[in-house]
C-alpha cells in the first residue's frame, strides 16, 4: 500500500473525486482517455440535474413529516398481542381486516385530499397531518396524511379514557403511589399515600392534563403494563391500527405514535359517552389539596372559550410531537371533529380555522372517506376469516379445516373507492416544484449542443 503522500494510481490518472489532485508535470493525456472523462461529467451534470429537481418517484401514501422530522418508528401491526377482555365479546383483529387503507383508499394518499366540488378548499394550515369529519355521521369531509404515524402527546390521554371509563367504578378509591408522583411533564399535584376517587383522576387527567393521573389511572386499572395492553387492544377494536402505546399519559417513548385518523376515530368513540362529554368541556374543578382544602385546576384546551360552541376534546404538546390536538364544535346541530398533528402555537387557531371550513364550505362537500366503528372492523374481519370447507359427496375423509381467505374486497362503509373522480388530491410538494415536458426537452437540447461544443474543442486541440 503507497504511503499517505504518495498519489494512487487513481489520483495520477485525475480520477479522484471531490479532492485537488497535486501538481505534476505536464503530460499527453490520451485522446480516449480525455472523451471518457468529458463524457463522465456530462452524466454526473445530468444525473445531478435530475436528482436536484425531483424526478425520482415518491410512492403514494408515503410517510411525511415536517421540517427536520425525524423518522417516526413503527411496529408491527401482525405481531399478536396478549388477549385482554375488552368491552365487547368478539373477537379483536390484530391488522387491518379492510382492503386498503382503514376509511377508504383516498386516505392513503399524501398530501390533501378533498372533495373537488367544494366550494372551496380547506385553508392552508402549517401542521403535519389533519382530519376534519363529522362527529355524527363519521363523514370524513377533508384530511391531509390522514394514517401519517407520528408522536400524538397528550391526546393520546383520550384513548387513555376511552379504555378505562367503562372498566373503572368512578366512585372508587384510588390510593397514589410514589411512581405516580414522579412523572415528568404536566401534574394535577397528586400526594403520594392520599386516596382519590377515579371520578377525580379523571377531572385530572383531562383539565391539565396531568401524567400523574394517568399513571394513577393505569395503576389503579391493574398497572400501567396491563393498561397499556388494553389500550392497544382497544384501538385494534376501534380500527385505530396506526396506533400504539407504550404508556397512559403521551408522554414521548420509543414505538408510541398515532394519526389523526385514529385520533379522531378515538375521540368519536369517546364523545358517545356521557362521562367523557363532561369531562372534555369542563373548564374548571375543584382539586382535593392538602388536608381539607381544595385548589382550582384549569382545562388547558384553549379552543374551549375561544371557538364559538366548542366541546372539547384535548390538547397535547412533547418535544417531539409539538402542540397537537383534537378539538370537537357544534353549530346549527352539527358536530364536527378535527385533528391537528406536529403544529406550531397557537394550534387553536389552525384547529378553529379548519372548523370554519368545516361548517361552511365542507358542509356541502363529498365525503373523501369515513370513520369506521368497532363493528364495521369486527364484521370487516368476520368477512376475512377462513371458511370451513365443505366436504364433497362420497369423499372418505372429511375435508381439511383450512380455508383460504375470503377474497372479496372489504371496503369501509360509505368510503371513497380509488377511482373516485370527485376527490382531489393535492399531493405535498417538493422545495424544487416538478418542471413542464416542453422545458425538459429545451434542457436536453442544451445538453446536446453543450456536448457538441465540447467534442469540437476536443478534437480542435488534437
């Protein structure tokens, strides 16, 4: 091997890439040698033109994010999970059971999708993901990266709720533990050793959003372990299959993320129950503090006295989520629900600005997909599920158990088929926008003429 100082054959051929090659005398370069570089940086200058200006192919329904996003982890959707006893006896799917993605094949799509008739398009928000859908019907009226995995923060407290509220007496008695106390991020202010009701734990969980609540709800539903697998179990039950917990409060960890379509599905979920609406809308409660006296927490979700007839739900913010949230309005009898992901403060007004739409334009939109409910996922996947095979006549031995998968597609109910004309799709654009046919062919004749001009010099200097 030559010596550090000593130029490789490589570097005494002027080959090396990106480095000054030392001074050396002058010698003949051969004529083959001088066309085969000519020619080569004539490719790397094409190849390098056609990178730079995005001519590469982004597969649709491709994971973005923001600015500086890093990539988001994911788990495996296949991989089985403990059975955990759930609110419903039929049994939870453990992937997608639905042909396409889960509320329709437009949602798969990048960038923002909506109904081509609209009277207008939903207003041009700087957040990762979104979804606008009405609360009653699940009508998905516009969405932007709807499955887009990324770290949901505190609405993920919403799941939280909607997996422990019917499983967890609220009158009972909750004392708090030393791991509760030492959470990070926003607390309610729980005392170690003090008793609280679960009806408190609630109130606590939600108004400021505090983790030390969640993790005294987790412990009190049999441990944050437990809770956490029936959480993950119930946004299986849900169709919420771009979910995953790791804990009860949002908190940033390794593998938990969630959209803004399971968000939405979740808080759709949880707005049916009477308990959870309460929750979501109430500003201020009175908090058990030291000895008998009592402190004033506040609802932290500032859409709620700001937006004319909001009703929830919760907000969320973490380093690597920044501010999320998922907000819920009525007006003139319709409820509208809106997720926000990795946006920048004030969130609330990007969310209110979302819900204009919502309830003007969007009122009059066609539907770009749906939220699915827990039964459109159990017969979804009842449809999916093997068949026994029917024996034929005379035959000696019974026909083997198994059976293929039933192959006929199973889309979400009301949802927008792949080749509906009406949905437009704006796909998110590059920092170099995509250059017209006519210009490509005016740089490929300059190319050419370029080259020609070279091969003239060439052959002029032999």
């Amino acid at each position: 091997m030559p010596p550090a100082d000593h130029p490789s054959p490589r570097e005494r051929a002027g080959l090396t890439v990106g480095r000054v090659c030392p001074a050396r005398p002058a010698q003949i370069v051969g004529r083959a040698g001088s066309a085969t570089r000519i020619a080569r940086v004539i490719c790397v200058l094409v190849l390098g033109v056609a990178t730079t200006l995005g001519l590469t192919v982004v597969p649709a329904g491709a994971a973005v994010g923001g600015p500086g996003a890093k990539p988001t982890p994911r788990t495996d959707p296949r991989a089985p999970a403990p059975p955990v006893p759930g609110p419903t006896a039929a049994p939870v799917p453990t992937a997608n059971p639905f042909t396409g993605p889960v509320g329709g094949a437009a949602l798969g799509h990048r960038g923002v999708v909506v109904d081509r008739t609209a009277a207008s398009a939903p207003p041009k928000v700087d957040v990762a993901s979104y979804v606008v859908a009405d609360l009653d019907t699940g009508e998905v009226l516009a969405s932007k990266n709807a499955h887009l995995r990324l770290p949901p923060a505190s609405t993920l407290k919403t799941l939280t709720a909607v997996t422990l509220l019917p499983r967890l007496d609220k009158r009972a008695r909750y004392t708090a533990q030393p791991a509760d106390t030492r959470v990070e991020g926003s607390r309610v202010g729980i005392e170690k050793g003090r008793a609280y009701t679960i009806d408190q734990l609630f109130y606590g969980l939600f108004l400021p959003s505090g983790n030390d609540a969640a993790s005294a709800l987790g412990n009190a539903a049999g441990g944050t372990s437990t809770a956490v697998e029936m959480m993950n179990t119930e946004a299986r039950r849900l169709g919420a299959f771009d979910t995953h917990a790791v804990n009860t409060s949002g908190l940033d960890a390794p593998g938990q993320v969630s959209s803004a379509y399971d968000l939405a599905l979740v808080a759709r979920e949880g707005m049916t129950r009477a308990d959870f609406r309460r929750y979501v809308t109430t500003l201020r409660y009175s908090f058990p503090g030291r000895g008998k006296k009592s402190f004033q927490i506040q609802n932290l979700n500032k859409l709620l006295g700001h937006y004319p007839g909001a009703i929830g739900v919760k907000n969320g913010y973490t380093t690597m989520a920044h501010s999320t949230l998922v907000g819920a309005a009525e007006q003139d009898g319709r409820r509208l629900v809106v997720v926000i992901m990795r946006s920048k403060a004030p969130y609330w007004t990007r969310a209110a600005a979302l819900l204009d739409w919502g309830f003007t334009a969007g009122a009059k939109a066609k539907p770009v997909g749906t939220l699915v409910t827990g039964d459109d996922v159990a017969r979804a996947a009842a449809a999916r599920a093997p068949t026994p095979a029917t024996p034929k006549p005379g035959a000696t031995k019974p026909a083997s158990p198994e059976a293929s998968p039933r192959t006929t597609p199973t889309l979400a109910p009301g949802a927008a088929g792949p080749n509906d004309r009406g949905i437009a799709i704006s796909a998110a654009r590059s920092a170099w926008p995509r250059l017209p046919v006519w210009l490509w062919l005016m740089l490929l004749v300059f190319l050419g003429l370029a080259g020609l001009r070279v091969y003239s010099y060439v052959r002029s200097r032999r």
